[in-house]
C-alpha cells in the first residue's frame, strides 16, 4: 500500500491510500472524505491522471455556501 498526498483547490490536504488487489488487475484508490455522500463525488480517469471532484461545506454552512474540494 502508498499513502500519497492529496492537495485540494480549497487548500485542504488529505492522504489518499493506493493499493494493488492480489493478480493485479484492478487499483484501489482510498481517500477519505468524511460528510461528503456517495453522490457528491465525481471521479474522472483517463491513461495519465486521475481527478475527483467533491463538494463539502462546513457543518454550520447552508447548500449556498458550499466549497469545491478538488484535486
């Protein structure tokens, strides 16, 4: 497993953690996003980059006032 870091356009830092299942076919990326939903991630990959986009807003905050978390 590599704990990488995630730099985030809000300038939140997170770790992701990548691993390769056993017969390395498939690569997992974990990175945790507590609060945010399923729903509210989008995630993008093509042969070179691979990008997640979430919006989180902080507990006290309404809808309107969300920040993109982008990296």
């Amino acid at each position: 497993m590599l704990s990488m870091p995630v730099h985030t356009q809000a300038g939140i830092r997170l770790t992701a953690d990548v691993y390769e299942t056993p017969g390395g076919e498939t690569y997992v990326l974990e990175i945790p996003l507590p609060g945010v939903k399923p729903e509210e991630i989008v995630i993008e990959a093509d042969s070179y980059s691979l990008d997640t986009r979430a919006f989180v807003r902080p507990v006290s905050s309404p809808l309107s006032e969300a920040v993109p978390l982008n990296s």
